[in-house]
C-alpha cells in the first residue's frame, strides 16, 4: 500500500473506563524506531500546505472485515485512501487473516508484538520492581483468572449464579453481543464456559502443586466475589496481586485501568509459570501465550476446558473416585509452552512456530537466521531510499518551476 501509519487509537470503553491511549501506556519513540525498516509512522495526520494555506485532512472510516486476506487492503483499503488521502480502520482486532502465505509478513507481526510494542518506563519498573519482590521470596505462579462479569457474559455461562446475577448477565450480553441462541449446559459440555476459581484449584491440585504453591492473580473484579473465589483461596492461600505487592500511589490509582493491566501482563510475561483460565477470545492470554513462546517456550499450564469439562460434570454428580487421575490424562496431553506445530483453531498470536524462529541450516533460505550485521544492512538500505525519496522531490519541484 505504500502507506504510512498514524499512532493506534486504543479503545477506551466503558469496560476499561481508560482514555490513557497508546501514548499512555506504550514506549512511542521505541516503537517508532523498532519499525523504521518496515513502515513511516507519524503520530498524528500531518497537515497539507498548497498555495500558502494549511488543509487538514479528514481520515475515511472503514469497518475492514474480520480476519481479511491482503487483497482486500491492497484493493477495497487502497482505493479509499487514494480518494481520500487518509482512512481510519475500526475495529482492527482480527482484521487481518492469521494464516497468511507470506513468511515476511507473519515475522513483521512478531516484530511489532513481540519487539515494537514496549510499555512505558515507568510500567516496565513497576512490573520489574514486583517480578524482583515476588522473586525473593522463591519461584511463583501466575495465573490470567478471567471470570469476570464481559467473560461470563459473552461465554453465556449463568446458570451457576443467582437470578439477580443472572439478570445482570443477560442485560450486559444483550447491550454488548450480538443475539445467540446459548444453553449452558451444552456451552459448559464443550468447554465453551471459563473454569470456575474452584475449578482452577482442584486442576492444579490433580497436577501437583500444594498449599505453599505462590500464585501471582492476574484478574479484573470476580464476579460473583468471595462466594466464589473462597474455595479457590482455601486450597491455595499464597495469593498475590499487584496491589499487595506493590501499593504505590500509581498503581492504587490505576488498578483496574489501563496501567494495572500492563503491569499485570508484565508480571505474567516474567514468571516461572503462567496459567490462562479462558484463552478464547481473550487477547490478553493469547498474546501472553505466544510472547513466552517467542522468548524462549516458557513453562505454561492451558487447560483442555473441553476435555475437562465431563470430568467435572460428573464430580458435580457426586462421582468422585479417581477424578484426580482422569485430570491428570487429560493434562498430560496438553502442550506446556514447548514448540508444537499449529493447528488449526490454534491461533497465530499464541503460536508463531515456525515462521518467527529463524533457522541456522534451512531448507529453505527465507527461514536462515539473519546476518549479524543485519541492522547496518538495513540502515543502508533505509538510507538509500530515503536519498532515492528525496532526489525525486528534487526533481519534481525543478520541473514545477520550469512550467511555471
């Protein structure tokens, strides 16, 4: 498209109550210079100046369609910014196909997840500052409990809460999801349902850990409160959150915002282990299970909510005999964060062998290791074309003034 890119926009919904942005919370001269070599980013439209007057440009709004092929932006997209001179894509998340037959583009991704995108600094030493105090003390845990009030909403998982609760369920499904048909006892059977705090607990009992296991709590405001998460603390006291680790002003301030969420992310990216209870649509558990893929196959429990479900379901009927083993089966069969081939519906985004790891002795040149001088090469080649941008400028404006 030859296009350049102005700064994201972050959505600031009433979910996050948050209208920090990008500039708030993310590194913005890091990422611009993390990506010089594959795209112009500016942070905000620049202005036109013709015939001595200022002209704003007013960015087109597209809605691109989910997970779209290259061919509808470098068609539909292109066009529309031809015609306009700036377009506004919205929403963008799932946007653009995952599996795309092009390994350069999948890197590119990995570059802007995985290198590009650094919160602040004063994130980065929050999040250092409880990694180091957790640290301290021994190994810990981290788990992503996403069992909050959009989740169970969006799963369409009520029946296990009281009528009021259910009624607030319902009125936030039907004011945020579009309407679907959703029973949940067939959701639950299938593991379309988030693992309950209890359920969480009685999983990593079946695969071993005890009562001294400390666990780092990566979540928003439970619903259902202490009903629920009691039986989750009663077989796992060592809890921590930032808040009780760190209570600086920063963070008591911003705990439910923006801010706690990245310093919660950071804290899970660096832990021994990490846990996600429900990696659907989540993007938060998603991203984290590709980024401690990508840094080295960190150790990370998933749950087969699927393959675990009937085993609960019969717990729940009163047949206990041998549920910790019929756990531990099907546990064993899951991937710990070690390298695996993706397979579909595994996403990209927790996933990115092989296309993101080079490769010493390939098959296939693509997929060699770069040269250790990759970045003088590239600056090169950034410099050439800049020299080239600039001789063509040169060169339109003495024919201008050779018309005029």
């Amino acid at each position: 498209m030859n296009a350049t890119l102005v700064l994201p926009e972050l959505d600031a919904n009433s979910f996050w109550h948050d209208d920090s942005g990008f500039q708030g919370i993310y590194d913005v001269e890091h990422f611009i210079q993390t990506l010089k070599y594959d795209v112009r980013i500016v942070e905000s439209i620049p202005e036109i100046h013709k015939n001595g007057k200022t002209k704003k440009i007013k960015a087109h709004q597209i809605r691109p369609p989910r997970d779209a092929p290259i061919s509808w932006y470098t068609t539909v997209a292109l066009k529309k910014m031809k015609e306009h001179g700036a377009i506004y894509l919205t929403p963008f998340s799932h946007r653009l196909a995952e599996e795309i037959d092009n390994a350069e583009y999948q890197r590119l991704r990995c570059r802007v997840n995985y290198h590009a995108l650094r919160f602040k600094p004063n994130i980065m030493r929050l999040s250092e500052s409880i990694v180091d105090k957790l640290r301290a003390q021994g190994h810990f845990m981290s788990i992503h409990l996403r069992f909050e009030m959009d989740m169970l909403a969006f799963a369409g998982c009520f029946d296990i809460f009281s009528p009021e609760e259910q009624s607030i369920l319902k009125k936030y499904r039907k004011e945020n999801f579009a309407e679907k048909r959703l029973v949940y006892n067939e959701r639950r059977a299938i593991g379309k349902c988030p693992l309950t705090p209890e359920e969480v607990g009685l999983v990593l009992r079946a695969v071993g850990f005890d009562n001294s296991t400390r666990i780092y709590l990566a979540a928003g405001e439970l619903f259902g409160g202490e009903r629920f998460m009691k039986p989750f603390r009663d077989l796992f006291p060592c809890l921590e959150n930032h808040s009780s680790v760190d209570s600086s002003e920063e963070l008591v301030a911003n705990t439910r915002g923006l801010l706690g969420s990245a310093v919660d992310y950071m804290v899970c990216l660096l832990s021994d282990i990490f846990m996600p209870t429900y990696d659907g649509p989540s993007n938060f558990a998603n991203n984290l299970l590709g980024h401690r893929l990508y840094y080295g196959f960190r150790t990370t429990i998933r749950p087969d909510r699927k393959g675990l479900a009937p085993i609960f379901i019969d717990r729940e009927n009163g047949q206990t005999a041998g549920f910790e083993q019929a756990v531990r089966r099907v546990m064993l069969k899951t991937n710990f964060g070690g390298p695996h081939k993706r397979v579909p519906p595994e996403s990209f985004y927790t996933n990115s062998w092989p296309e993101c790891f080079c490769q010493m002795s390939p098959s296939n040149p693509a997929d060699k290791c770069p040269p250790d001088n990759v970045l003088e090469i590239l600056e090169s080649q950034l410099e050439n074309e800049v020299n080239r941008d600039l001789e063509a400028s040169m060169e339109t404006n003495s024919t201008r003034r050779t018309e005029i």
